[in-house]
C-alpha cells in the first residue's frame, strides 16, 4: 500500500422553473378557434411560432447539463465534471482543505467549505466559475446546506458546535445555532423549515451521537435525537417524511449503521446493518434507494457503496468502487450516482439502473465531497417561459376548426428545421486560480472522523 493511501486514510433544479403547459399545444393543434381561411392559416403560423419558442425553451431547460463539484482536499481546490460527458471542464482554486460542497436550486452558485481557513467560498456558475466572495463561519467548518428558496446556508462547525446561518442575499452570517458536539453532516428538509444536523459524539471517549433538529424560523433546536455512537452524516428523503443518519464505526464498541427518522415523530423507527467505515449517505430523488460509501471491504482498501431498498430497509446490492470512498451523491433524474474515492484521486460514476460502474474520472488530490447542480443562463428566467394567456390571446370564443394532418405535419417540420439551427455552447474554462500548499497529514480526530479508524487500523499493522 502506498504512503499516499495510509495519508488519505489517516485524514480526512436547479432553480425551480414555472411549468410550461404542453397540453395546450395539444389542443390548439386538434381545435383553433377561427372561422375563415385565412384567419386559420395565421392561427396555424401562430401556433407554429410559439410552440416552436416552448420547444426551444424546454431545449434550453433540458440542455442545461448537470455539473458535479468535487472538494480535493489536498489540492486546495475543486473539479467541475461535466455529467453529460464525464470530462473536467474546468478546476477551480478556493481555501485550504475543502471538504463540504452545495450548490444553490438555482445552479447559479456554488458554496465550498475551507476547513482550515474557516472560510466558506462561493463560486458564481454563470461567470466562468469564478469566486465570488468569502465568508468566515465558525472553526473547522465541514458541512452546508442551503435551503429549498436558496436564500440561507447551513455550515456545521466541528471544533465549537454550532451552525452558522448565512444569508446569501448578503453573504453575511447572521445567526449561530448551538447544537450537539462535533457537528458535522446537515441537510434541510424539503420544505425549509427544519435543518437536521448529525452530531457524531459527546467527548473524546464517549462517541454517543445524535441529531440536531433546527426550527429555520426562530434558528433554535427544537428536538435533539439520540442516534447510536458515530453520527457522522445525514440525508432527507425528497418527501420529507424520512431522515437517514449514518453511523460510522470508526471506533470499537461501534456499529456501521444507517438509522431511520420519522420526520413526524422525531423517532427511530429502524436500524439498517451497512459495510465498514461508511462515509457518505444519499438518497434518490425518487425516494426508493439509499447510496451508502464505505470505505473498504474485508479490511482491504477497496471501497464499495451499498444500495438500500427503502421499502424494506435492506441492503439490495453492494458496488465495487475505488479506493476509500467518501462523498456520494445522486443526479436530479435519479440515473447516475456519482462516488468520491479519496485514495484514488477519482470520481466513480454508477449506473442506477443497472448498479454497475459505467465510468470513472480523475480529479484532485485526495476528493472528499461532492455536489450536483444545473448551469443555467441567467437569461432564462421564470418570465421568459409562454404562459396560457399569451398562447390563446386573439382567438375568438365559440370558433372552431380542426387542423389537417398536412398541416400538423407542415408544423412539426417546422419545428425540427427550428432545433436543428441551435449551436452547442462551449463549456470549458479555464482554471480559476493556482492550488494552495497541500495540507499536512494526520490530522487526528479533528482531521477526520470518518477515515480516522481506517488509519488506526492500518498503522496497527
């Protein structure tokens, strides 16, 4: 095994669109309301045209590709994939040691927490990705979150317990929050109301988690859940109704294990037995899966990730990935997972459908988290989308005539002659910024909780 394995071991939609109704295409296509010839032939040239501008704009929508953000904790900076292609388009320098990465539901922005600088830097998406700015949270931050309105941020803050509320309108921190000890995974829960945050212990021998749950509306906590020792990360299933929190076993006496909250009742309702050293959790948007990381198999470093059926609460399925795997995360259509090995400087890419690696890229040194958003051109905006009224404006109540198939064809033709003009946008850019000194190794306890274990383990031998 190598020096650079035992180093990694030791440490550690997009904005929500108005919806475009097709159905009254549908029927302008079937039934238009004209009574002379003429009249219609305009009608038809209208709808043409407008339903030529929706199609463009859902191209546009749709071909807003999804980028993921991956933290290289060693490299001091992050790697934007491009999930259409799996490629790196573009690295971008940030602070010492990131480690947590979101994006806004816009896509617009990217937050990046520096755990050594106790700084959070925000990426602008739609200006090559360049940072924006830098806000200082509190010490040895490792995780955020931003809510569903995108208007506020969560950081949890290892060394001194609490969360920092940072309005993005301002990019101030205006609210600390008090919660368990050695906070470190957060996730808000669908409606923005709730912030549930894994704390992973009570003190340096008692390892004892639980979750935090903030009321987003008054920035106290309001229940605090016990959840087995080694809370480590936490995940919101897209409905609301289910919290999952993972249990490392990084120290003995420990379990690898995925609890399961009723968000309702604030309970434990289950207990799922997961593979050793988990690192990271997800769920898909569907609800049906749970992606857990974990880091090695048979004391081996070949990582794997376990699939869960949340109908069961069972391990379906476990996939082979690289070396120490840690942050995981699903796209938005629920098809592809995306798995950060840290000991392998890579980023494995798993085909939900058929639960297999399709593809791996290179990243930075020693990746730890990763993030999933939209590009979207800021440009296209809710106002830019045809609404009802401007489709039916001008057509006469109580007219009606049935369009032919020639002209429906003539229609769809035009259409097609319409998309096949549109030019593909060039995504690359170039690299915001030289990487920092790589960070030391053997950070300890504060370094990283989830890879602590594995280290220990290794060293032993």
């Amino acid at each position: 095994m190598s020096m650079k394995d035992k180093h990694c071991l030791g440490k550690m939609k997009s904005k929500i669109l108005s919806t475009i109704n097709i159905a009254i295409f549908s029927s302008l296509l079937s039934s238009v309301a004209t009574s002379n010839k003429v009249h219609k032939q305009l009608k038809i040239m209208k709808v043409s045209g407008i339903t030529s501008l929706a199609i463009l704009i859902l191209m546009g929508v749709a071909g807003a590709t999804p980028f993921a953000y991956v933290t290289n904790s060693d490299s001091n900076n992050i790697s934007v994939i491009d999930t259409a292609t799996n490629r790196v388009t573009a690295t971008v320098g940030v602070g010492e040691h990131p480690a947590g990465v979101t994006v806004s539901p816009d896509g617009k922005k990217v937050y990046v927490v520096n755990s050594y600088d106790d700084t959070v830097s925000i990426i602008n998406t739609t200006t090559k990705n360049k940072v924006i700015t830098t806000v200082k949270v509190g010490t040895y931050p490792q995780e955020i979150a931003v809510s569903p309105d995108g208007t506020k941020a969560y950081v949890t803050s290892f060394s001194n317990n609490i969360v920092s509320v940072i309005d993005t309108t301002t990019n101030k921190v205006t609210a600390t929050v008090k919660v368990g000890n050695f906070p470190l995974g957060i996730a808000v829960s669908p409606d923005g109301k709730k912030v549930y945050v894994a704390n992973s212990g009570g003190d340096s021998t008692n390892f004892t988690g639980t979750v935090s749950v903030i009321d987003t509306t008054t920035n106290t906590v309001a229940a605090t859940i016990p959840t087995g020792n080694n809370s480590l990360r936490v995940a919101v299933s897209p409905d609301g109704t289910k919290a999952y929190v993972m249990n490392s076993n990084i120290y003995r006496d420990s379990t690898a294990a995925i609890y399961v909250i009723d968000i309702s009742t604030n309970e434990v309702t289950d207990v799922v037995n997961i593979g050793d050293i988990p690192c990271g959790v997800a769920v898909s948007p569907d609800g049906k899966k749970v992606y857990v990381s974990i880091q090695y198999l048979s004391n081996s470093l070949t990582g794997a990730v376990n699939i869960i059926d949340t109908a069961t609460n069972k391990v379906k399925a476990t996939v082979s990935v690289g070396k120490a795997p840690s942050g995981i995360i699903v796209t938005p259509d629920g098809t592809k997972v995306y798995v950060v090995n840290c000991a392998s400087h890579t980023v494995s890419v798993i085909d939900t459908a058929t639960s297999r690696v399709t593809d791996t890229v290179k990243v930075g040194i020693y990746p730890a988290r990763v993030a999933i958003g939209h590009f979207m051109d800021s440009d296209v905006t809710d106002s830019s989308i045809t609404t009802n009224s401007t489709v039916t404006e001008d057509m006469e109540v109580g007219e009606t005539v049935n369009l032919s198939s020639e002209e429906i064809n003539a229609i769809e033709l035009n259409n097609s002659n319409n998309n096949n003009s549109e030019s593909d946008i060039d995504s690359s850019s170039k690299e915001n910024g030289p990487s920092k000194k790589n960070s030391t190794s053997g950070v300890g306890l504060l370094g990283s909780l989830t890879c602590l274990y594995a280290g220990w383990k290794l060293r032993t031998k």
